[in-house]
C-alpha cells in the first residue's frame, strides 16, 4: 500500500502511526503537552495506547513499532513539550491567550488555571497531564501564574513519565494478551476517547451541584 505523508490525517492516531511511526508519536506527544491551539486538536491517548498495541501485536493489521523506540519518544515528547509549553507560557502565553477565539480553547485554560489553584502546583501539575485538553494548556499556564521554574520542572517530568509510559505499557499489556486485538484498533481508540472524555463530562456535573 502506498501512502503520502502530506495526506495522513494530523488527528488520526492509527493514521499517524502507519504514516511516521515512532516519530508520530514524539511529535505529537511534543505538541499536545503545550503548543496551545497546534497541540489542542492532536491525538495524546488515542496515539500511545494503539502504539503499545502495535509493538506487542506485530504488523497485522499496521506497522510493527519498536517498543523503546515508542517510550523514548513518548518520553522526550511529553517532557520538553511541557517545558516548551512553560517558557510560551512565561514569555507571551497571556497575550496568546487573549487573542484566541476558541471557546474549547479558554475553557480549558479557565480549567487548567482552576487546578492549579485548587489542588495546588505538584498535584494540578501531575492531575492535569490525564485530563485531553487540559493537558495543553496547563503547562502554558503554569508560566502564565508564575509557578516556581523548579517546582514545574520536577512534577511535570514526574507527570510526564506517568502518563507517557503508563499508556504504551497498557497498550503493549494489552496486544500481547489478546491475540489479533491489532485488527480493531478503531474500537480500542473510540473506548480511550470515552474514557478520556469522562473527566470532562463529570467536572461541570459537580460545579453545578
């Protein structure tokens, strides 16, 4: 089959992994953990849990992808994404802010702040990196409220591993345990975006209460 790179789908996770492979998924994972309005609409849960599946699962329905290859970029991906996403967050992640027109956008950075707030630094930091949505703009704001460079640091790489090797682990747990689980990717992918939207819908159910 032959495929072209400018014509893979950005918010598809199986597409990116067929396309780029392991580079797919330090990309992504670099993007979604801070970049704002680019990483806002990337692919984070549903790109690492099918990565794990297709390292344990083999090439039968799609690339057979190195396991540590996948961890290291998941890895790399998910730490300086979230740095990067601290220093936009510092030096002008107000002004970007402000600008934006995205409703998804503000709410998410309104929730990210109200973490931080509630909960405080080390444990919004490691909450927020496995809410979707929340986890971009949380290391921008992070900057924005002028949390202690080293406090961010720790409980962000903390966060980041957490998350990140959690998640291709379970991926790989789960393509060696059920034989040919490789060939309904599309299930497993819709059941990581139910789960992953459940913090989301249950959140504003309990502001209302």
């Amino acid at each position: 089959m032959t495929w072209l790179p400018l014509a893979v789908d950005p918010t598809s996770g199986s597409a990116l992994l067929a396309g780029f492979g392991a580079l797919a998924v330090l990309v992504v994972t670099f993007a979604e953990s801070g970049l704002l309005v680019v990483g806002f609409f990337l692919p984070g849960d549903t790109l690492l849990l099918p990565a794990g599946v297709l390292c344990a699962a083999g090439n039968g329905s799609g690339p057979h992808l190195s396991l540590w290859q996948v961890m290291l970029c998941a890895a790399v991906g998910a730490v300086v994404g979230a740095q990067v996403g601290f220093l936009i967050g510092r030096h002008g992640g107000r002004t970007a802010l402000a600008r934006t027109r995205s409703k998804r956008l503000r709410s998410a950075a309104a929730r990210g702040e109200e973490l931080l707030r509630r909960y405080g630094y080390r444990k919004a930091i490691v909450l927020g990196r496995f809410v979707p949505l929340v986890r971009t703009v949380l290391s921008p704001m992070a900057g924005i409220l002028d949390v202690p460079t080293r406090t961010f640091t720790v409980w962000q790489i903390v966060a980041g591993l957490l998350w990140s090797q959690s998640l291709v682990l379970a991926g790989y747990w789960l393509g060696a345990a059920v034989p040919g689980i490789d060939h309904y990717l599309w299930l497993l992918i819709g059941a990581v975006v139910v789960l992953s939207i459940l913090p989301l819908l249950i959140h504003p159910r309990r502001d209302s209460r």
